[in-house]
C-alpha cells in the first residue's frame, strides 16, 4: 500500500514527492525519501523535472538538502538540464551554492542539449557569486576556460577569487 501512495502520478506526472518539493514542506520530503526507492526518487513530470529540479527551480535549500543530490544530480530534464542549470537559470545562488557543495564532480561538467554547463551558464550570465562556488569545488581546465570567458566579458580575474 505504501508504494502505491508513493508512487500515484497526477496529470503533470507528478508524484508526492514533486508536491512536497514545490511547497517547501521539508518534513514531508523528508519521510518520502525514507520511503522512497532510488528508482522513485528519480521520477520525472511530464518536464523532466525531478523532485531536485522543482526544488532548485523554487529556491527550496532546505528541500535540496533533504534530497540525495549525488543520486539526482545527473539527472537532466527535457532540455538536457539538471538541477544545477535551472539554479543557476533561475539566479537562485543559495541553491546553486549547496548543489556544487553535494553533487558529484563529474556532475558538474554535465552539459545541456545546448551545450552549456551550469558554470557555462553562470559565466554568461556574468554572475560572480555562482561562478565562485564552482571555482572553489573544481581545479581543472573547465575552471581555466571560465576564467578566460569571463576575461572576455570584462571582468577581472582577481575579483572573482
């Protein structure tokens, strides 16, 4: 019975989980993911979207935080984002702070199907703040790219780090 209550969809292909995420209710998806199986926890709306998309895309910290982020993290949507992308999208910094902070580092290169990362996106999108949370995770060429890109836009290197 348990996993039927967990599992029943809604016409936007929404389960409990989803619901619990858009509205903040932390508890809530806190006992869900006690309950839930890795496979559930990674269910799509109708968007793609994961519970951890619906989280980052409403500002939700505390939400991301109940999530096994390493789990969801690589999970893309319908554009071929993840959670990370529509962070950094959505301007959301706190989530986008706690994100590079959770997932895995190889989820952090992932790119959507325009061919951006989420530290591609925070570059053009001339957001300091996010490209700082990921310039203190990541140490590689990635990061080197950023910065070059960034010198293109105008700004200086020295003010970022």
């Amino acid at each position: 019975m348990r996993s039927v209550v967990v599992r029943a969809v809604d016409g936007d292909g929404e389960i409990a989980l989803h619901v619990a995420a858009k509205e903040g209710h932390v508890h809530i998806v806190k006992e869900l993911v006690h309950l839930m199986t890795q496979e559930d926890l990674k269910t799509k709306t109708t968007l793609g979207h994961t519970a951890l998309h619906v989280a980052a895309w409403m500002g939700h910290v505390q939400i991301v935080k109940e999530l096994p982020v390493p789990l969801m993290g690589e999970v893309k949507d319908k554009d071929g984002d993840t959670a990370l992308h529509i962070a950094v999208q959505e301007g959301k910094a706190n989530i986008v702070k706690e994100l590079v902070l959770l997932m895995r580092q190889d989820d952090l290169k992932i790119k959507n199907d325009a061919g951006y990362t989420a530290l591609h996106l925070a570059v053009n999108k001339g957001n300091v703040p996010m490209v700082k949370e990921f310039l203190r995770k990541e140490k590689d060429d990635h990061v080197n790219h950023a910065l070059q890109t960034l010198s293109v836009l105008g700004c200086v290197p020295c003010t970022i780090v």
